[in-house]
C-alpha cells in the first residue's frame, strides 16, 4: 500500500506564495505519475498539475504560469510551488499518486487546506 502525507497549506494573502509537499511511502513504484488536484467548496474537484516520474509535467489552464509542481524521487516527494496567489485559489488540495497498466495503482492523500484571504 501507499501512503500520502499533504503539508504546507495554510492562510496566504492575495498576491502571496505557498509551497505545498507531499510525501509517498509504502510500495511505491518508481514510475509513477504523481500530481496536485483541488476541491473548493461546492465546486468539483479539478486537476491543478501532473507530474511523469520522467518530469513530464502538464498544469490546469487557471494555474498556468502561477504553479510550479516537481519532484525529487529520491525522497519520494511531489511538490506545488504555488505564487500570485488569488483568493480563487482557495482549496483543499489533495496529492494524488497513479499508475496505468497492469500495475494500476491510484491513491490520494486526505488533503491540505489553503486558504488566499486578506
């Protein structure tokens, strides 16, 4: 089994950075794909950014330019740099790991709250 650790959400202000990690134990398979996905409040949850164990990376169009996910897969960390934050950003952001194939594998960690408020 995997498991994943969110950390680093927390209250910003408009115009702010946070940096959000997520750390994968267990049985992990290195080339799995890892990335960032948001749920705000009455809304669906939506897909913030993806990241190949290769570096592949690919970001949802409203964070384009803003949000910088990467990698270190020696330490089995995903990470979000998340600048010029709007308060639209306001989330709670979950880690997500996964693999296709006959070694399919899907797990998501149980959140971190980011909150973008004057």
């Amino acid at each position: 089994q995997v498991q994943l650790v969110e950390s680093g959400g927390g209250l910003v202000q408009p115009g702010g950075s946070l940096r959000l990690s997520c750390a994968a134990s267990g049985s992990i398979l290195s080339s799995s794909s890892m990335g960032w996905y948001r749920q705000a409040p009455g809304k669906e949850r939506e897909l913030v950014a993806t990241i190949t164990s290769g570096g592949s990376t690919k970001y949802g169009d409203s964070v384009k330019g803003r949000f910088t996910i990467s990698r270190d897969n020696a330490k089995n960390t995903v990470y979000l740099q998340m600048n010029s934050l709007k308060p639209e950003d306001a989330a709670v952001y979950y880690c997500n790991l996964w693999r296709t194939g006959v070694l399919f594998m899907d797990y998501w960690g149980k959140g971190t709250l980011v909150t973008v408020s004057s």
